[in-house]
C-alpha cells in the first residue's frame, strides 16, 4: 500500500554516482533445497495442503482478490485471518497483513511457516518512480530494496566534493539475513558477511577489543534482494489480463478522453515510508535507488520470504505518480493488482520457481536496466537549510517556525 505527500526535504544537484550494483545474466542462482543442511523449521501446519500465498495490506487491495477466489475455509492464527481455497484452478491462502514492512513481515512470516506454502504473492498499490511507469500499469518486482536505509555523509556547510548520500552501511550493504540452507537468496548479490555471534563460552570476552573476530557466512550482508525468475517470467505476460486506462485515471485531468494500453513492467520494487512530490527530489532518490515503483511493504514480505525459503514475486498497480500529481486512482490500481495476480495463479508453474532473477530479467524500460544498476555505492548532492516549520502543538494549536535551524546545526 503506499501513502502519498508532499516532501519535506529540498535536494539541488546529484553531482556524481558511484556504481556498486551493474550484474549481467551469470549469476550464481541460489536454489533452495531441504536436501542438506538444516531445513527452515515450520510449525504445527495449520493446513497441509500445497497453495500459493497471496498477501495483501489493506481491505482495498484484498477486496479483488476475495471476490475472485472461492473460499473454502478459514483459519485465524495470531489474530490474522487466512482465507483458504482456490483461485484460477489452484489452491490458495490469502491474508490481509495490515500495512507498514513490519506488519507484512509478520503475517508473511507466520503463513510461510503455518501453511505449506510453494510461492508467496504481494499484491497492491504503489506509487510510480518511473516516468514509463503510469497509473494503471503494473510493476513486478525482479528485485526489492530498502530506501529507508539511507546515509548522509559529509560536512555543514554542504561540499559537493565531498557529502554524499549511499546506502546505510559503508560496506555498501542495507541488512542481514540469518541464512541457512533452504533460504532464497542469491550468493553473487552478497555485499559482506558479518562476525560470528557470541557464545555463551567467549561472551565475557567478546567485546575485548583484541578478541579474534572471524565472520560467519551465515550471517549474509545484503543490499537487495530477487524474486523469483520464474514467476517474473509468467508475470511478464500478464499484460493481456489489463484493462486500457482511461486516460482521465492516467493524468488526472478529468475532461482528458481517450484510453491508453497498460502494460506489465519488470522493475525494482522500493519500500520507502517517504513519498515525494518535486521531481528533482525523486532524482536524488532514484540515484541512489533505482527504482520503479514505491510503497511500504516489499522488504518485509521479500525478507521473510526469503528467510523462510519460499520464492515470491512483488505485484503492484500503479495508482498515483509525482509526474501526474494530480491523480490517485487506488481501486483501478488494485483491480490491476489482482488480475495479474490471478494470472500468475493460474499460469503457475516450477520452471525457473527457484532461480532468482538478474538484471537480465529486467524489462528495457526499467529504471536500473536503463542506468545498468541498481543502488549507487554514493551520490554527491547539496541540500538546502529548511525555511519554515509548521506543528500541531499539545493544545492543538498550529504553530509556525521560520528559520527553524538557526545555529543549531552549524560545527563550533
């Protein structure tokens, strides 16, 4: 689900982009197997049966894909309600996650390892971060990152030679995932390991200093994560189950006539809990991230997916964009949503279900295959000082700062 305002910070220039993330189509693919190793450990299955998992965040984005599917059964576990049944031919498990990464990694989690789950669906709305991107076209993701991980490096005032933005960690990496060997990921996208954990032998030791560190390869450092090949191959070909777009929804301009084709786009899912509005900073953002769609969900549902060893596939309908303000289309965009995930379901197949996807799995007008990366290891900007702040006191009353910074921020 994504969530639409005006932005809050003012970005210039982007100056210079350090490339970190450039792979071609030879990458290892990590397969998940339960055949060595530890197999990720599920609970009691509250259903046996094999189902693909759809998740949706909200009522709206659900609402399509309930009315379709034939529901059989029920189960609530943890206060999430599971709807059991079947959907184009094939037997599903859908939940309503609630919205926010947290939320969708927790009922994605508890579905993984509840329910016998073969491949794992997020399908909803999102916002465009692509100019090719319109309301009423469709994003599958071939990748997921974390916008919200970002570093401002530099200095005050501002130096274009030297402040720049990248990802959180320097290594570059954004996260950690605990892998064991049924996890989906893919080893050529590591970034990094970090250090075995402590024991309960060194633990009074560990802090020391001179304690001989050694890093775990268990402990996988990442920067992004794939979906699953196959499923972004069936998705690709979703575009036939799209309704033309009234060009009305595509621009917001209500007395525009005419239809425009929807097409599906094989991109890079960003989660971001920030949504900008003026272009120029959507460039900063897109820089460091290239992007083609954004909402609030995506890394949870990757991260425990991917955890858990369950391929998954993103599927969001675009219902606003920063180049159109003025038009928010949310229910055209979940209907959108719906039907290529019906599509999915129903043309599910194991071909390529366990491979993850490449840059090559990209579609030519997606932002990183245009740019040939994914996230930048740095981009130089300035930033100006913020002007004026408004808020909503304890009484109630809205209150106005001007020159809310002052000397504050300035070194002694």
């Amino acid at each position: 689900m994504r969530v639409s305002g005006p932005g809050l910070k003012a970005v210039a220039v982007i100056l210079a982009v350090l490339v970190v993330a450039g792979f071609g189509g030879f990458a290892y693919e990590y397969y998940a197997n339960t055949s060595s190793g530890t197999p990720h450990q599920k609970g009691t299955l509250a259903d046996a049966t094999p189902r693909i998992g759809v998740v949706n965040t909200y009522g709206g984005e659900q609402a399509p894909v309930l009315a379709a599917m034939k529901v059989q059964s029920t189960l609530n576990i943890s206060g999430y309600t599971f709807y059991l049944g079947t959907l184009g031919g094939m037997s599903i498990v859908d939940v309503r996650s609630g919205m926010q990464s947290y939320s969708a990694e927790l009922a994605t989690y508890i579905m993984d390892t509840r329910f016998n789950v073969t491949a794992n669906i997020l399908c909803g709305e999102a916002g465009s971060a692509n100019v090719n991107v319109h309301v009423g076209d469709v994003v599958v993701s071939a990748f997921v990152v974390d916008k919200q991980n970002v570093h401002y490096y530099g200095t005050t005032p501002a130096n274009t030679s030297s402040d720049y933005q990248g990802p959180y960690y320097q290594g570059p990496y954004d996260f950690e995932l605990v892998a064991q060997p049924t996890s989906f990921y893919n080893s050529s996208y590591i970034a990094g390991y970090d250090e075995a954990p402590p024991t309960p032998q060194n633990a009074a030791e560990y802090n020391n200093p001179s304690f001989p560190y050694v890093n775990s390869t268990n402990n996988v450092m990442l920067t992004y994560l794939p979906a699953s090949q196959g499923l972004d191959e069936i998705a690709a070909g979703a575009a036939v189950s799209l309704s033309q777009t009234p060009l009305s929804y595509v621009t917001g301009n209500s007395s525009a006539t005419g239809t425009e084709s929807s097409k599906v786009m094989v991109g890079v899912s960003g989660e971001s809990n920030v949504w900008t509005e003026p272009l120029a900073w959507n460039a900063a953002q897109n820089a460091l991230y290239q992007t083609d769609s954004e909402a609030n969900e995506g890394m949870g549902f990757a991260f425990a997916n991917a955890q858990a060893g369950v391929p998954w596939i993103v599927v969001r309908g675009i219902s606003d964009s920063p180049w159109d303000p003025n038009t928010y289309q949310g229910v055209w965009a979940n209907v959108a949503a719906a039907n290529v995930t019906m599509y999915v379901v129903s043309h599910f197949s194991t071909k390529d279900l366990h491979r993850t996807a490449t840059m090559n799995t990209l579609s030519a007008d997606s932002n990183a295959a245009i740019h040939g990366y994914i996230v930048a290891q740095s981009v130089y900007y300035t930033i100006n000082n913020a002007t004026e702040v408004q808020y909503v006191a304890q009484n109630g009353q809205l209150v106005t700062v001007t020159n809310p910074n002052g000397n504050e921020y300035d070194y002694p």
